[in-house]
C-alpha cells in the first residue's frame, strides 16, 4: 500500500546530527529502507519535515522503517495511506460500478 511518512525533526534534535554529520547519513538509511517514488523535505512548524512517498507491504515493517526516526532524530512521526492519481480513478470506478 501507498503511504506517506511525515518525520518532523525538532530544532535542537536536527541541529545536533547537523553538526556531529550524521544527518546525511541517518536520511540516506532511510532512503534506502523506504526506497520512496518520492521524497521531500520542507519546514512545518519551524521544525525541519520530511515527507517520504513509499509502498509498504505489511505493517509489520513499521518499526524497521520507523524506529530511526524516534531514536535518532527524536521527531514526531506519521504515516498514513495515501493515492496517487491513477489509485483515485481506480477507486472511484470502482465505486461507482458498485465493485
């Protein structure tokens, strides 16, 4: 299934893995566990966001995927489902088929 991460990174948290290096590595790890179709990365709140368009197949996967974003970003997380436009058209055919 289609979901979007949204990791928010607070302040001091992202400044500190700036300055001792390791927040390149820490988002290139996570790059390659989530394999994203997309990935953006923005400021929400002030705090430094991440947002990651990915598919994931079980939800046994979450802390695999999740845990390094609590331990070592210490950022507020979210994941939901999410469509991309050929999904919406599917699904709204679908609908009103009645399938």
């Amino acid at each position: 299934m289609r979901m979007v991460l949204k990791a928010q990174i607070p302040t001091d948290a992202g400044n500190e893995v700036i300055k001792d290096g390791t927040l390149s590595k820490i988002m290139e790890t996570a790059i390659a566990a989530l394999q994203p179709e997309a990935a953006y990365f923005t400021l929400e709140g002030g705090d430094r966001t991440a947002f990651f368009y990915f598919d994931m197949q079980q939800s046994s996967q979450m802390p695999g995927l999740l845990e390094s974003f609590f331990m070592d970003l210490n950022a507020k997380v979210s994941l939901q489902p999410v469509m991309n436009v050929q999904d919406l058209r599917t699904g709204l055919a679908e609908m009103m088929s009645g399938t």
